[in-house]
C-alpha cells in the first residue's frame, strides 16, 4: 500500500489535549488522525462494505 505524508499546524495546546483524549485510547495522534480520515468512507453507503465490512449495516434487534 502505498502512503502519503501529511504536515499539518496546530496550537501545542490543543496537540496536548488531543494526547490526553487517545493515550487512554493506546492511539497515537498519527493513528487518530488515520481513523479521522477514514470516517467519510464508513458513512458512504457506496464505500461502507469495502473499506469498514459493513458493521454500519449491522442493526441491533
């Protein structure tokens, strides 16, 4: 798979906070932001099956 770098500003104060929120998590910023990116494709009903194998189809009886 191929990947693509991404460089991105943000206030240290609001990296710190971020830190705090997903460590808890075992995630790391790079990881959150990944799963961040990913969610347009789990909410596209025409992406949901291939990129999140369909656990949004899932409904709870």
């Amino acid at each position: 798979m191929k990947t693509a770098t991404l460089s991105i500003r943000v206030d240290p104060e609001v990296k710190a906070a971020a830190e705090r929120t997903f460590a808890p998590l075992g995630l790391s910023i790079a990881e959150a932001v990944i799963i961040f990116l990913h969610k347009p494709e789990c909410t596209d009903r025409r992406r949901r099956e291939r990129h999140c194998g369909g656990a949004m189809d899932r409904r709870v009886a």
